[in-house]
C-alpha cells in the first residue's frame, strides 16, 4: 500500500533577456517538393531571426509552386 503522494515539478523553458551572449534562435525553412522529374526544389529561407517571416517565407514559396492546390492548372 503507498502512503506518500508524489508530484512532479511544473518546468518551463524560457528565454532570459540578462544573457547577452547567447544568440537568438534562428529559423530556417527549406523545401523538399519534387518536380514531375522526381528533383527536389531544395530553396532555402536563410536563417531568420523572426519566426512569422520564415513561416511566411515558406507559405508564399509553397502557394508560387505547381503543386499549390489551390493554383489552376491549364
């Protein structure tokens, strides 16, 4: 029979601004898409400080490529 409650710690990860040596994280974004001839895409962000302009970056080169589903095809 156990007798004693065991709980675990609450963590969180967060950034400190009193640390001015550590780098910002950096996020890049590269696309694996392949051609009708099997070829990788392989177009890269560039690492980037702002995480919504990575994203952004990889929406808009997804939406100008021929397998957006949303793009029309002739």
């Amino acid at each position: 029979m156990i007798t004693r409650r065991f709980r675990l710690m609450n963590w969180s990860l967060v950034p400190t601004d009193d640390e001015p040596d550590i780098p910002a994280p950096t996020y890049t974004f590269r696309c694996f898409t392949l051609d009708g001839n099997d070829k990788e895409c392989g177009a890269a962000s560039g690492p980037q400080t702002d995480p919504h302009a990575a994203r952004k970056w990889a929406r808009d080169h997804w939406e100008s490529t021929d397998n957006y589903p949303g793009r029309l095809s002739a």
